[in-house]
C-alpha cells in the first residue's frame, strides 16, 4: 500500500471514483462518498476526536458577515529564526489585535500555530 497526500479529502474521493477499476482508497465524509458514488469501507477512522475542518476566504477587500465575530488561522512555520516574527509582524503592520496565539504540536510537523482574533461591532 501506498499513501498519497491529496489536495484535500473531497478532492481524494473524487479522483478514487475516477479510477476504474476502483484500486484506491480515500479517507473523506459520508458526504464525499455520496456525491462520487463510492462505498463506504469503515467509519470513525479518526485518530483525534477534537479535529475538524475550518475553511478561509482571503481577498484583497474585506467581506464581514455578521455572524461571523472570531477570524482563527493555523499556521506551520520553518524552524528558523524569524519565522514566527515575520508572521506576527503582518498582524501587527495591519492593525490586527491579536487575543490568542497558542502552539500546537503537530504530528510530523516542527511547529503549529494557532492565532484567534475578535472582531467586536
């Protein structure tokens, strides 16, 4: 068996029903399965019961919904010097009040950030 690392898990499903036969295998949601047709061989295969997804909209002109008050962006950084420096001074160059930065380990990776920001109106 080999592991192949993927656009993303919808991605993956979709091309899993592409390959006829069907040789491979993809890790993504029921959803995903439904859409592309495929089966769905073993459920609740996650190792870590707190993950989830998270999806980020970056443009040039800001888009504020009202419902949405909190901005969190996880970030893997080189293990150099600077690194975290030169994210953080974005932030701070662009007026962005940072509440919360936390390291998280990742597994196989050297460093995680996770950064947390309110908005208030």
């Amino acid at each position: 068996m080999e592991l192949l690392n993927y656009f993303n898990t919808a991605k993956s499903a979709e091309l899993v029903s592409q390959k006829k036969p069907i040789i491979w295998q993809a890790v993504a949601g029921a959803q995903a399965a439904e859409l592309y047709g495929l089966e769905i061989l073993a459920r609740g295969i996650n190792d870590n019961n707190n993950n989830y997804t998270r999806f980020f909209v970056i443009a040039a002109e800001p888009e504020p919904s009202p419902q949405a008050n909190k901005i969190t962006l996880v970030l893997t950084l080189k293990h150099e010097p600077g690194s975290l420096y030169n994210a953080l001074g974005r932030f701070a160059a662009n007026g962005i009040n940072m509440l919360n930065i936390e390291s998280r380990p990742l597994e196989g990776e050297v460093l995680g950030i996770l950064f947390s920001h309110r908005y208030f109106r």
